[in-house]
C-alpha cells in the first residue's frame, strides 16, 4: 500500500463502508488501511431487507470504536459532485434521482436511512462513483443533443466505477514505480457492471458509461450501448411497453441475455463453452469484442497508452476474458497477456512487453475509508 493511501487511513477509529451494487453488498469495517471485517453477500439487496443486514452486522462490533461510514453512491447526479456529509436534505434529493440508476440507488438509500438510525452519533459521508468523472472534458461529457433538453433535464455524461478506477490508477503508479501525473493509463472495470475509461495524470478524459449505468459494453445482465432507434421502434411500434424496455436491458440482456438465459457470469460460460455451448461461446465473444473495442476508443483520449489496467471481480479473476480482450489490440501495441490468474495486484504481461498490462483487485472498501477521511479531516 502507498504511503499516502495509510497517512489517510491510520486515523484513530474504524470507517464502516457500505457498497450497495446491483448484484451485491459488501459491509467493511477499515482501519489503519486494512479491512478489520467484511461482510458480503453475491446478490441484489431487497431495500427492505437493508435494517436487517446492517443490524447483523453492527451485533457482532458492538463493542467497536466506528468514527463514520462511507456510503458508495453510484449515481449522485447534479445533487452529489465529490464526497460529501449526509443530511436530510441531501438524502431527499436523492430520492428523486432513483430512476437514474434503479439497480443501485434504492438499495443504497435503504442502506443510508438504516445507518443513520443505528449509528446517528456519527458522520455518514457520501462518496459518489460519479465524482471521478466530474471534470471530463466538454467534448466527452456533453451529448449531441438539441441544447433545451441538455439544460432542462440534465443530459451529461456522469461516467461511473469511479472508486474503483481511482484505487487502480493510484495503485499502478505504485506497481509501475512511476507518478501518477504522468502516467496515461487505459482501464477496464468488468464486473457484474461493466465500463472503460481513459486516465491521464490521474484525471478521467472519457469513459463508456454515460447519462446512467446501462451505457456502454455489456454486461452481466445489463445491455450496454444498443442503436436507439432501435429502441423506439419497438416502443413505437407497441412491441414493448417502457416497463417492459427496462426492464429487459437491465435484468435480462448482457451476458445473461447473449447466452439465451443460461448465465451472467463468466465463471460459468467459460465453462459452458469449453463443453461445447454455443450460445455461451457467442456471449463471450461479444463480450470480449466490446471490450476491446471501447478500449481501443478510450486510447484515443490519450497521447499514448503506459498500461492496460484491469480490475473489477471479472477483471481480476477472469485471465480467458483478458486473453480475448488483449488478443484483438495488437494495433496498440498489446500483446496478449503471459500470465494468468496471480495473488496479488501487479504485472500479467511478457516482460519488456510494449504496453504493460496489469490486474488490479477491485478495493472500493479501502478507496470509500479514504475519501471519507479526506472529507472528514479537511
């Protein structure tokens, strides 16, 4: 771990992390930058259930000192830029963004009201996965549409997995023994949620995800970028209702959706197609063709590309999936990789490889401990 990651996390008592997603939640207590206890269930969070989660939790710390608790925010929108303390207020605003992120936000809140009311002596800070993305550049964040619809509704590129990317980029420039300043840097987030995005200095210069969490590559069960015309035609035409549209490219395509309902996780499809499974085969092809192709497009925000950075549950455990994804990058300059799966964050290509491509575990819990102690300690 860097040294400026533990001066941040070494202060005295625990940060209770809280990490809703769309297909998970992860409870960590953190200390002196090391996870004291976790807690982590691989499925989506009834909000009603969230009092009870949190609860079983806290029983077994009662005893323990928790100075506050981070909240991973997926989508702050125009409300919550960068890390910020929880209020009524805020808490209200953001209820009315739910529909922005439907898979993410409603459980979060959830989670956010039942801390509040178990642990009210505290601070609950905040922490947007948007706020990474907050200073992309005019023409990568503004979509071209008619002006009135941007101003009136809000349309922007927000991007997300921003924990997640600010964790890898600070870790790379430590593996790499470079400054993150001059680094430029393409990575990749594949999980249950899926995107790209191009790093320069530390700063994100573009990323697949968009206005919300659907755009871009597919994803496990999430469809990523689809032609739009094609949606209004099935809404125009009457084949769909709107329920029906969102419902389907959030809970029913990507990976799920390519492989005829067979899965959305790549564990199993790789094992579906070594036996022989076409419709596992084709899902991950497509997968992997999206990849590379978002990362090929992300490279072109950069002057150069210093490493190929993967991470996400996907990317750090999947070495047939980064396999695929580096096999279609030769004009990049990037090889396959020569290594598989590994322990720990670091190096998967030949060495004296053109472009480095590194793993990097997903560590949000670590990333949420320190930008709530940065907010908190001013």
């Amino acid at each position: 771990m860097s040294r400026a990651i533990d001066e941040q996390t070494t202060e005295s008592g625990a940060i209770l992390t809280v990490n809703a997603g769309s297909s998970s939640l992860r409870l960590d207590l953190v200390e002196g930058g090391s996870v004291l206890d976790s807690a982590h269930a691989e499925r989506a969070v009834d909000p009603g259930a969230a009092r009870e989660e949190l609860s079983a939790f806290l029983g077994g710390h009662f005893d323990r000192d928790i100075r506050a608790v981070a909240h991973r925010l997926v989508h702050g929108g125009d409300v919550v830029r960068g890390p910020v303390a929880a209020d009524d207020e805020i808490a209200a605003a953001l209820r009315g963004l739910t529909s922005l992120a439907p898979l993410h936000l409603p459980p979060a809140l959830a989670l956010l009201e039942a801390a509040r009311e178990q642990l009210p002596a505290v601070p609950h800070v905040l922490c947007p996965d948007t706020a990474f993305h907050a200073g992309l550049p005019e023409e990568a964040a503004v979509y071209p549409l008619p002006r009135e619809w941007r101003e009136r509704y809000g349309l922007r590129r927000y991007g997300f997995h921003g924990l997640s990317y600010a964790w890898a980029a600070d870790r790379v420039a430590e593996l790499l023994g470079r400054p993150l300043a001059e680094l430029d840097l393409v990575l990749t987030h594949l999980g249950g949620g899926c995107s790209v995005c191009a790093v320069s200095g530390g700063r994100s210069l573009d990323t697949s995800m968009g206005f919300t969490p659907l755009d871009g590559v597919p994803m496990s069960k999430r469809s990523g970028s689809v032609d739009p015309g094609m949606l209004v035609w099935l809404l125009s035409e009457g084949h769909l209702s709107v329920r029906e549209l969102g419902e389907g490219l959030a809970r029913r395509s990507g990976l799920l959706g390519l492989s005829d309902g067979r899965s959305g996780d790549t564990r199993e499809l790789v094992a579906a197609e070594r036996d022989g499974d076409e419709a596992a085969a084709l899902a991950l092809r497509v997968f992997s063709h999206r990849v590379s192709r978002e990362i090929a497009a992300a490279a072109t925000s950069l002057e150069r590309v210093d490493a190929l950075v993967f991470t996400g549950e996907i990317g750090w455990d999947q070495p047939e999936v980064r396999e695929a994804v580096c096999r279609r990058l030769g004009l990049l300059g990037i090889a396959p990789p020569a290594e598989g799966n590994r322990h720990e964050d670091g190096l998967i290509s030949a060495a004296g490889a053109a472009v480095p491509v590194l793993v990097v575990q997903v560590r949000e819990e670590l990333q949420l401990a320190r930008e709530c102690l940065s907010l908190l300690t001013g």
